[in-house]
C-alpha cells in the first residue's frame, strides 16, 4: 500500500490522470470508520476550456473556488439538490482541472458501506457518483480537504488492470455542453475480479 503524494495530482494532464485513477483504492476515515474501494469509473474535467466543466469560461463562484486551489484536494459538491459528488483537484493553483469518481468497487468496511447505502451486497451498489460519496461517508463538509490526510486519500495497491479492460468514452448527463460531451474523458472497468 502506498498513498499517493501531492506531486501526483499536479500532473498538468487531467485526462491521463482520470484513466490512471482506474485501479486506485479511494479510502476515507469518517466517524471512526474505515471504508475503501477500487476506483473503477471516472470522468475528466478540464477546466476553463471544458463546457462540460463548472469552471468553463474561468467561472468563479463560492461553490467552484475549490476547483481553482492546487492540485490534491477534494471537491464535493451537491447535484440535482440531492447527491453529493466527489471530484479530486489536480494540477497546479488557479487551473481548475477535476476528475469526478462515478464507480468504485467496495474493498474494506463493507458493513460499513452497506449500512450508508442502506442496501445488500449488488454490482451496482457504488456504481454512480452519488453512490460513491454516500458509500465513503463523503458530505459537503469534506470539501477541499487535503488527500494526503487522514479522511480521505487515495492509495496504489497494485492492483494490475490490463489496458484492454479499460473502456473510454463520453461523459454521463454533460448534454449541455454540446461538441464537448462527446469528448472521450470518461473511462470505466467491467473487470471486477479483485479479490
């Protein structure tokens, strides 16, 4: 188990970054409670230039100022009034590049993650952002926190995915970001074989 080093999330290249988050484990210590899971989907966000981004056109607001912080914190944010969504900062201050996580596979604390879902063992049990942050614990309080901490990180265990299991395509519900949705930034992983 290695946790992932601040410089890791500089990268200036957002899109590698949110295939390369394929096979990570997300972890949170929330309420004294560990839970983990493998990324398995995610969604790049490239900022200013990105229609499909909250911060297109350099848009600075109370809810995007996170996005504009240095690369390595958290960005959580409240969708349809409902769902809270996890992102991660990356690149340097002032460039708001986010990578949304959509699925994870649950790893450890998995009562845990059952009893925030209120739900039985399923595939589909993390699959979808606002799944994931309720699974993890995640609420908006967890806005721009550090992910080198401890309540929530990212950590490479090793787990070996072949390239040819990562899928890539357009990103989910962006409709209204015209030419940009059909931008391959969204990558995802059937191969669910662990353990």
């Amino acid at each position: 188990m290695a946790v992932l080093k601040a410089s890791y999330y500089l990268n200036q290249d957002v899109v590698f970054l949110a295939k390369d988050l394929i096979g990570k484990t997300l972890c949170t210590f929330i309420n004294d409670k560990l839970t983990c899971g493998i990324i398995t989907e995610t969604e790049a966000y490239a900022g200013i230039i990105d229609k499909a981004s909250h911060a297109f056109g350099n848009k600075r607001t109370k809810r995007t100022e996170t996005m504009y912080y240095k690369g390595g914190v958290s960005y959580v944010y409240l969708c349809y009034g409902i769902h809270r969504l996890f992102n991660i900062i990356t690149n340097s201050e002032n460039i708001p590049h986010a990578i949304l996580i959509r699925a994870i596979y649950p790893l450890k604390g998995v009562d845990e993650i059952l009893k925030r879902r209120g739900l039985k063992l399923s595939d589909k049990l993390c699959v979808g952002p606002g799944k994931v942050a309720q699974a993890l614990g995640i609420e908006l309080i967890h806005n721009n926190l550090s992910l080198v901490k401890k309540t929530i990180w990212i950590q490479d265990d090793q787990v070996k995915i072949k390239e040819s299991d990562v899928m890539i395509g357009p990103r989910i519900g962006v409709d209204y970001a015209g030419e940009d949705a059909k931008l391959p930034y969204r990558f995802w992983t059937k191969n669910y074989n662990f353990n």
